[in-house]
C-alpha cells in the first residue's frame, strides 16, 4: 500500500511519461535544462512529495520566528512599505528642491546619494575632487552644506537613509548636529546609515581605512546609537552593491549574512550585549531578473537571520531576531538600449521585492543607465511603486506566494547553498579574514564571469542587447545635466566657511580626535558631533584618521 507521497511521485512519473512526453515530443522545450542563476535546477513542476516542508518549523507565521513569511503580522495590509527614491546631485540646494519635490509627489522616506569625493571623505576644494563634485550625488563637505540639505524638511516627520560608509560616522554626526539646530532630539530621528565597510572591500570599493579601525568606527555607531538615537538603523548591511558587481542570488544571501556576523560579533567582543544593539541592524538587497528566485532570496535570508541570530548569537529579544531591509532595483540590469524597456524590469523586480517582503523599496528611473535620472523618469519610477501598492492587489494578503512548491523549494535551497558559503568563510577566520585574503572578491569575479560569457553566448537574454536589437537610434529622452560651475561654488563657500569659523576650536577639536583614533575603544561619535559643530570639514577630519590608520590597499584578484 503506498503512502501519500509514494502515490504523488507514482502519478508524476506516469503523467511525465504520457501527457508531458507526447507534446514535448511534438513541440520540444526550448532547452534540455532549465536553472536559476544560482545553478539551482528547475523541474517543469515540482510535487509536495518533493518539497517537504515542515510548516511550524519552516514557515511559521507572519511576525514570528522564524519570519519566513514576514517581520509584521499584517504587512502591508497595516501600512505600505516606505517609498524611499534614492536621489542626490549637484549642490546640497539642488538636492534640496529634489527631495521637496519628491515628498510632494507621494514618496514617504528620503534616501540621499552623495557625490563620490564626499564617500571617500574627500572635501570639495581637494585636488582628489577635481572634477566630480556633484556628478553622482550631493556634495556634502560640512555642516554648512547639511543645513542646506535639509532646509525646510522637519527631521522628526522624515525618515532619511544616507548611502554613506567610510565616514559614514562623521555625515551621521552632521545630520544629528543640524536636527539639534531645529530642536529636534537625537532619540527622535528616524533613518539609516548604510555604514557597512566590508562589502566595500568586497564589492563597491569607497573604501577609506583598513578592516580593523574601519570595524570599530562601526562598532562606535552601534553604541551611540543605542544609547542617544534609538529609532535610528545605524547599518545597512548591503547584499544589494554584492549583487551588482556579479554575485549570484544564493551568493549575496551568503556573503552578506557573513558580514552582519561579522559586525555582530565585533560588537559583542567591543562589550555590548546583542539585544542592545541589534534589533536596530537593517538589511540591504537588490531585486534583480530572476522573478520566482529573487521572492524565494528574500524569504531565505530573513529565516536564516532568524536562526543565526538565536541560536548562534543567543540573542533573546525577539526584535533581535527579525531581518528588516531596504531593496532596490538592479541597476546593472538598466540598458542604454531601448531606454523604455527598463520601465519593465523595474516594474517586475519592484513586484518581487514587494512578494517578497520587503520594509522599503528604491525603484530606479527609466534613464539611468545614461545619466543622472531627471524629475519625469523618477516620478515614473515611484508611480510604478504605487501602481503596485494601490493597484494590483498583491498588498492585500500577508507572503502571498508561500506554499507554493517551486518558491518553497527556491527558498530551501538558496537556503542550502548560502550556508555552504557561511561555513567557508567561518573556516577560513570569518568575513573580515574572507576579505583580507580575497575569498569573495574572487567567488564573486567568477559568478560575473560566467554571466557575461552566457550573455555573449546568446544563451542568456537581455532584450534589445543581444535579441531583439532595433537600429541604433538617438535617445529622445530628457538629460539631466549637473552645471560644472557647482564646484566652483563648493569651493567658495569652504573657503568663506574657513575664514569665518574659530580656527583655534576646529584645530583642537582635530587633535581630539587625532588622540582618540590613537586610543582603543575611545568613543568617537561625541568627537565628531562636537566637530563638525565647530565647522571641521569632513576632510579634514578624514585626514586626521587616515594619518593615524592609514588607507586601504586591496588585494589584486586574477
């Protein structure tokens, strides 16, 4: 006598072999194997005999451990995700009117892009600037141009996120500085900052110091923010810049995860307890192609957390459990080519991430595989976001694809291969050492590799790139263009900020933290908050550290 699933499997293999077998034989399928990115092997369809599936165990419900199916028991039904547009060019008063428009325009939660001098802790009137003051986001030098930022926007109504991580301690510390200045308390802010250095060295490569004093800068924010900015994220631990130099799906699972150990651990041997801190971590993912793997990605992650940080950290605060994060969607997956489709793939990642459970959501901007996206592109983007939210429905029920075998099955063993990664890097010392020695760098090189091979190959799409390609046309759509005279103009106003500030404040207020950066486990954030209220630059107090840590140099991975 079979049992249940004996039965199942003995009615699949009959009906492969005659429904299935007579039309593939008419009308063979496009390719004798079908996968994911991440190598996982797709059936046609799958069976609940071949997707075992212990529910309380695995899946659970929504707001309890271990949160496969969600962080909050109603999800969207309760409140949208935030609509958080990542925006930032030009000046800070350029940005300024960006976000003011945007906020007009229904987005709920601001999200800054700063320039690339500003990430690498670099003022505006340094030589290493030359040239790309405000062409990739917002050129933020001091307190002055912070102000500047924000005019007219109360910070305790506006969550922010600030794509900062070198000295993302020290943008941090000018925007508590500024919300002082409109009287609003620290314990009152809301927002993140992305501050997550490893992947930096891994991914994205606006590094400053080394692993180690780059950790306690991290560590540092940990602290104050527990103890002064409770409602703050002060890490975004990032899959998303993971993903967009070429890992796989089960990859930037595996290699962020490693990271938030990392961090976690930092913090524990820095002496904090872990239900101090870590209710507060936020996540970073991106929301690629790949629609039924990216769902499942999402809903892995957050049950993997779940176990790591319980029973492997011992964490008892069940907030301390819950992975929240932020998605956006692939900007390496924008084409120049057919600019429009793009308001496709947005759409469609847009719908995994919101499937997958999501807390906030970037969607890019038709245009910006060309250049900086203009008012027109971004307003489509968040009217995609709300097009989904009021429109479709999928809002309306908590993990509506859960229980579906082939999303079960993803999600199980995405799950699978992302702990074979953690195991790695555990072995080989943890995620600083698998940095230092190159591990992801080189796992990631590999996976990029083979996705441009296939994509050469033909054997992977891209719709108007290698198929479907049209005459090469000229782009009909708006450019926005940043006027070069912007950095003049940041060069003026460090200038006059200088002449008028206390010099003899600003100088003793460097060596302070020249001293504390000498001092091990000395608190910095005060340091910096004090600072930049004195008018330092972010420079200057950059430089200070790297004289005393030095810079970063990378391994070179062939």
């Amino acid at each position: 006598m079979m049992n249940k699933d004996e039965k199942i499997l003995s009615e699949k293999q009959r009906w492969q072999q005659t429904t299935y077998a007579k039309v593939v034989g008419r009308f063979p399928e496009r390719r004798e194997t079908f996968s994911t990115q991440s190598g996982i092997t797709l059936e046609p369809l799958l069976t609940p005999a071949e997707v075992p599936v212990d529910y309380l165990h695995d899946l659970g419900f929504p707001g309890e451990y271990p949160y496969t199916r969600g962080v909050q028991p109603t999800m969207y039904r309760g409140r949208f995700w935030t609509m958080r547009q990542y925006a930032g060019y030009a000046s800070a008063a350029a940005s300024n009117a960006r976000y003011r428009y945007l906020l007009e325009q229904g987005q709920t939660g601001l999200s800054v892009a700063f320039d690339l001098p500003t990430q690498l802790g670099y003022d505006a009137d340094d030589e290493m600037a030359i040239g790309e003051v405000g062409k990739v986001g917002v050129s933020i030098s001091s307190i002055d141009d912070m102000r500047i930022l924000f005019r007219d926007i109360p910070l305790d109504k506006v969550s922010t996120s600030m794509t900062i991580n070198a000295p993302a301690a020290v943008l941090w510390a000018m925007y508590i500085a500024v919300a002082e200045e409109q009287g609003v308390p620290a314990a009152k802010l809301r927002g993140t900052i992305q501050n997550d250095i490893l992947k930096e060295y891994v991914a994205r490569g606006t590094y400053i110091f080394p692993p180690r004093p780059s950790m306690r800068l991290i560590t540092d924010t940990f602290r104050f923010g527990a103890a002064h900015v409770p409602k703050w994220n002060p890490i975004s631990i990032s899959g998303y810049h993971i993903r967009e130099a070429g890992s796989t799906a089960a990859q930037e699972i595996a290699f962020t995860l490693a990271d938030g150990i990392a961090y976690v651990q930092a913090a524990i041997d820095a002496g904090l307890d872990v239900d101090q801190f870590a209710p507060r971590l936020s996540f970073f993912f991106n929301a690629h192609n790949n629609f039924l793997e990216e769902i499942a990605k999402f809903r892995a992650a957050r049950r993997m957390w779940a176990r790591l940080m319980r029973e492997r950290f011992g964490a008892q605060n069940p907030k301390s459990w819950r992975m929240r994060f932020h998605t956006q969607t692939a900007g390496s997956s924008l084409t120049a080519q057919q600019p429009m489709n793009n308001i496709v793939r947005v759409t469609l990642q847009a719908l995994a991430a919101v499937l997958g459970g999501t807390q906030s959501l970037h969607t890019n901007s038709m245009d910006e595989a060309l250049w900086l996206p203009t008012e027109e592109s971004v307003r489509v983007a968040l009217r995609t976001q709300q097009i989904i939210a009021y429109e479709s429905g999928v809002a309306d029920v908590v993990d509506p694809l859960a229980g579906s075998y082939v999303i079960e099955h993803l999600t199980n063993e995405l799950e699978r291969q992302a702990n074979d990664y953690i195991r790695t890097i555990d072995e080989l010392g943890g995620a600083t050492a698998a940095v230092e020695q190159g591990y992801m760098q080189a796992e990631i090189a590999d996976a990029a590799y083979r996705t441009q091979q296939a994509v050469e190959r033909g054997e992977q799409v891209i719709v108007g790139v290698n198929k479907f390609q049209i005459a090469a046309q000229e782009v009909k759509l708006a450019q926005l263009k940043v006027d070069p005279a912007i950095e003049a103009q940041q060069r003026q106003r460090l200038a006059e900020l200088r002449d008028n500030r206390d010099g003899t404040a600003a100088a003793e207020m460097l060596s302070r933290i020249e001293t504390a950066a000498r001092t091990p486990d000395a608190p910095m954030m005060p340091l910096f908050i004090a600072a930049v209220k004195a008018h330092c630059t972010l420079g200057e107090i950059c430089g200070v550290l790297r004289q005393v840590w030095g810079e970063y140099q990378p391994q070179v991975i062939l």
